[in-house]
C-alpha cells in the first residue's frame, strides 16, 4: 500500500519505522499548532513569534505598534544579519501575524504586509496564520509580491508548529 501511495521507495534511504514515524508526527502538528492558537489570540500571537524570532541565531526581532492601524503593517520588524568576510549586511523582514482558526479567508494582511514594506524599505514579508492557507490568500499574496517587485511568503497551519519545533522548542516542550 505504501509503494502505490508513494509513501516509501527503497530508493529513498529511509527505513519505515522512520517514515511511519513521520507520518504519525505530521499529524499532531496541526493539532500543535491549534493550541499554539487557543493560548495566543491577537497580540499575544505577537509577542509569541517575537520571542521565537528573538531566540534565533543573528537575529534582531522588533515588536510594532500598539493597535490596529499604528504598526503601518507590520507586526513585527526582524532584521537577520548575514555576516559575510568582515561585512555585516542585514535583511530586513515584515512580519504579518494573524491568529485564526479554519482556513484563512481574510485578504486584508497581504495589503497590510505590503504597506510594512514599503513603509520600513524592507527587503520581503512573511505572513503567519495559524490557520491553513487558501487558494485565494496564496493568489493574492503572489499578485502583490509581483506588484511591488518584492518577495511575500505565507507561513500557515502545521507550518507553524514545524517553525516553532525548530527554532524554540522549549516554548513546547518543558
């Protein structure tokens, strides 16, 4: 079952109790991040990934505004410094965070993102929804990347459990 699925080629390397195991995992994310959710609404989803973003490796993360319309689309400001040969050159980031459940209908953040960008001359943005994507926010996050000549990615559902996992898993695991 699992060849006709595609789930396992002995070409691949890995043994099956790794790829069960991984198949069993990759459902609890989204249960993860569903109670990543639950305990952080609105700013509290904020200071959340600022504390995530803060604990990674040459990165400075800015939290932003205090209310709607003060941040001018950007809820977090993370600059990533990329020391190369006695040159310190920085990237900077807008982040976007929106605590949802469901499917993320909501288009408004593409807007806000892009004018986070313009606003703080940063070099991309990066929404965070802690629901699962759709088709309509993946369109229109494309459309207004293309428009204003600057990438715009989309971090969603179990994505978000896998960040955190990765760059903070004591915000999970005591």
């Amino acid at each position: 079952k699992n060849l006709k699925e595609c789930k396992y080629s002995s070409q691949s390397g890995e043994s099956r109790s790794v790829i069960h195991l991984r198949n069993r995992i990759s459902t609890l994310l989204p249960q993860i991040t569903e109670a990543i959710q639950e305990m952080n609404k609105s700013k509290e989803f904020e200071n959340f990934l600022h504390r995530i973003f803060s604990k990674m490796p040459n990165t400075l993360s800015i939290q932003n505004g205090f209310g709607w319309r003060s941040d001018y689309g950007a809820d977090l400001i993370v600059d990533f410094e990329n020391p190369i040969i006695g040159v310190n050159l920085t990237s900077k980031l807008i982040v976007q965070a929106k605590s949802y459940q469901g499917f993320h209908f909501d288009l408004n953040a593409v807007d806000q993102i892009a004018e986070g960008i313009e606003k703080y001359s940063a070099d991309g943005g990066l929404i965070i929804t802690t629901a699962e994507t759709t088709e309509e926010l993946e369109k229109s996050i494309q459309s207004k990347s293309e428009a204003i000549r600057k990438p715009i990615d989309l971090m969603a559902g179990a994505d978000v459990a896998r960040f955190v996992l990765r760059h903070a898993p004591e915000m999970l695991i005591g």
